[in-house]
C-alpha cells in the first residue's frame, strides 16, 4: 500500500540518514558550546631524575622528582562572546532539526509521486489492453464479413493496422511501466531489481474540490514550512555570529589557578606550590581586522535574513500555484470522465453501424481510437490530480 511503500522509504532512503546525521552532528556541536560557561582543568606529571657534578670538591646528588599538578582557567567575562557562540549553536541545532523534517517531506512527496506515476502506468497498461481487444475484435469483424462479400480487403488491412499501432502502444507503455517501477524502488531506498508488488487502493478516493481557501493554505505553510523556519533559524544564527564577532574587540576577565606537589628522594626537595591569577585581556589594535570581522557578520546577517525573506516569497508562489494546479487537476477529471462516457457511446454507435453493414470502417476505428484516447486522459487526469493534492500538501507543510 500506499503506507507501506512510505514506511519503507523512511526507513531505507539514503537522504533521511544524511539529514538525521547532520542533525546529531548539530546537537553535538551545541553541547560543546554550553561547556564554555564552565571552567577548564587539565592535569599533568611529570617525572625526572637528576644528578648533579660535584663542584669545589663537593659531592654530586642524585635525586628523583614526581610532580603533579593540576591547572584551573575560566573566563568571567567576555561581553556577550560566549552566550553569542551558544546561541549561534543552538539557532543552528534548530535548523539542523528543521531541514531534517523538510528532508522527510521531501521524500514523502517523492515517493507518492513516483507511487501515483506507477498506478497510473499501470492504469493505463490495463485500458490499453482493453483498446487491443477491441482492436482484434474489429479485425475478426472485417475478415468475417470480408470473407461473405459485404466488406473489401481494405477494411481488413485498414483494421489491422490498427491494431498493430494499439500493440505498438501497448509495448511502450509497458516500457514507461517498468520505468516507474524503478524510480518507485530507488524512491524506497531499494535496487530497481528488487522484487515487490503493489496493491490496488484499498478505497476508490472521490475527487473533490479542496474546501479551504489559498490564503488559509498560505498562511498555513509560512506558520508550518520547516525549510521556511530553518532559514529563519539560519538567520537568527548569523545575528548571534555578530555578538561574537563583536565581543573580540571588547576586554576578557580570566581567573587562573595552579596547584601541584613535588615528590622527590631526597625529600628535603620536596613540597606543596600553588598560584592564582586574575588577568584582563584588553585588544588595542589588531589592525583593523575586528572592525572587519564585524562588518562582514553583519553582512552575513543580512544575507540570511534577505534568504529567508526569498524563501517566504516561493513558498508563498509555491502554495498558490499548487492549489491552482489541484483545481485545475480536478476540473480536468470531471471533463474526461465527461469524454469517455461520450466516447464510449461514440463506439457503441459506430460498432452497431459497422455490424449493421451501414457503416465505415474508418468511422469504426476512428471511434475507438477517440475512446482509447479517452480512457488515457482519464487515467491520466485521476492520477495527476493525486500527485497535485500531494503537491499542494507538501507546499502548504
């Protein structure tokens, strides 16, 4: 079914792993950033052995030395630095998490398109099955009467060709069938080759006119769009990169502290140390380049907020002419269901004709030509309106 060719693609869809990866990374590279309001401590020993020459007649020492310390540093202030990275981080998890949901979209929507381009081969491969065996029975029609003196060998090669050019069709079809099949497979995530089967709609889906308006719909997919909030989010991490970039021409507090411990044989050399430190870091002049640095976040600032404002405006584009195109799709379906029912009176008509020896054959064959061109268009506008409405969902999140 329908549901299970899109639970399979989730699960097997190369797409969804690379975006769900990138989304992890982003959570990752967010939990670092948190770590920068904590302080740091490193620890380290070092071990030596040392002996000394014997100066004015003296004696030379030998000694062994372990010494240990541990080193603690942490930033008190920084003037919007760090909360700036953080923030960026997070601006960036979010939109990491969004892209990852438009990804999935994004996969549903071309896997329901390559299932509907399936069905509707598939539909068509039977409809066209139908129009041969209509062939063939025209064409044992005109031999029949061709053999009694009521018909010319010209009917019978004129229904011939005919029939030829419906198998012609058929093997086309089948062609495009097998195409599909394989498009649906690699939209799953699976080999062309691989074996399945799809079944029919378990429930024939009436077609019917969308009952919300396009600027509900609009609305609706600037409030929803993943891709359009992750490129809100884009933009509010770039206007954190400015408090960063800002914050590096500002003065740093910094708070320092050592401790260690000498153990040495003899143990005369031996003892405790410590340090504390408190430092403040002031930029005078790095010629110019953190004025620049800040100029050019700003830019990119700007950038990603003009992005999401472009974004905005083809999602807006986007929902309108789907919508147009789903009520386009459905007018379509009423008139060829209006076809093929003339069609197929058509056919009736010119096939009574034909048996009551009152009739062509070129009327014949051109009514059934118009009705196996009819049973397309139907098929065709059905399905095609099944991939607008999957349009039109997808455009409006």
């Amino acid at each position: 079914t329908l549901g299970d060719v899109i639970d399979v693609a989730l699960r097997n869809n190369p797409v969804t792993r690379v975006s769900w990866a990138q989304a992890r990374a982003a959570a990752a590279e967010y939990g670092a950033t948190r770590g920068s309001f904590l302080p740091t401590i490193n620890g380290s020993a070092t071990v030596s052995r040392t002996k000394s020459v014997p100066v004015n007649g003296g004696e030379s020492i030998e000694r062994t030395q372990v010494n240990p310390s541990l080193t603690l540093s942490y930033l008190l202030l920084d003037f919007g630095g760090r909360s700036g990275t953080i923030d960026e981080a997070r601006q960036n998890l979010f939109a990491a998490d969004l892209t990852h949901n438009a990804t999935i979209q994004n996969v549903v929507l071309q896997v329901e398109t390559a299932y509907f381009t399936y069905m509707a081969n598939s539909a068509l491969l039977r409809a066209e099955q139908s129009a041969i065996a209509e062939a063939q029975a025209n064409l044992s029609s005109a031999q029949q009467r061709d053999s009694v003196g009521l018909a010319t060998i010209a009917d019978v090669l004129q229904a011939r060709t005919a029939l030829s050019q419906e198998q012609l069709n058929l093997e086309s079809i089948q062609g495009s069938l097998q195409t599909a099949r394989g498009n649906l497979a690699a939209a799953m995530g699976i080999p062309a080759n691989v074996s399945y089967d799809l079944g029919p709609l378990s429930s024939a889906v009436p077609v019917r006119a969308v009952s919300v308006t396009v600027d509900s719909l609009i609305s609706d997919a600037i409030a929803r769009r993943p891709d359009l909030a992750a490129a809100r989010a884009q933009a509010q991490a770039a206007a954190s990169a400015i408090r960063v970039a800002r914050s590096a021409a500002l003065p740093a507090l910094t708070f320092g502290s050592n401790a260690g411990r000498t153990y040495s044989d003899p143990a005369r050399y031996g003892g405790g140390s410590y340090g504390l430190s408190l430092g403040v870091s002031v930029p005078i002049f790095s010629g110019f380049s953190q004025q620049y640095d800040v100029a050019a976040a700003r830019a990119r600032a700007d950038a990603a907020s003009a992005q999401a404002d472009i974004l905005r405006q083809q999602v807006t584009t986007q929902v309108f002419t789907s919508y147009y195109g789903l009520q386009t799709a459905g007018q379509r379906v009423t008139t060829a269901d209006a076809l093929l029912a003339s069609a197929e009176q058509s056919e009736q008509v010119a096939a009574g004709r034909y048996r009551e020896g009152v009739g062509s054959i070129i009327d014949l064959l051109t009514a059934q030509s118009a009705l196996a061109n009819a049973r397309a268009q139907q098929v065709q506008s059905r399905w095609q309106w099944y991939t607008a409405l999957a349009q039109l969902a997808h455009d409006a999140g």
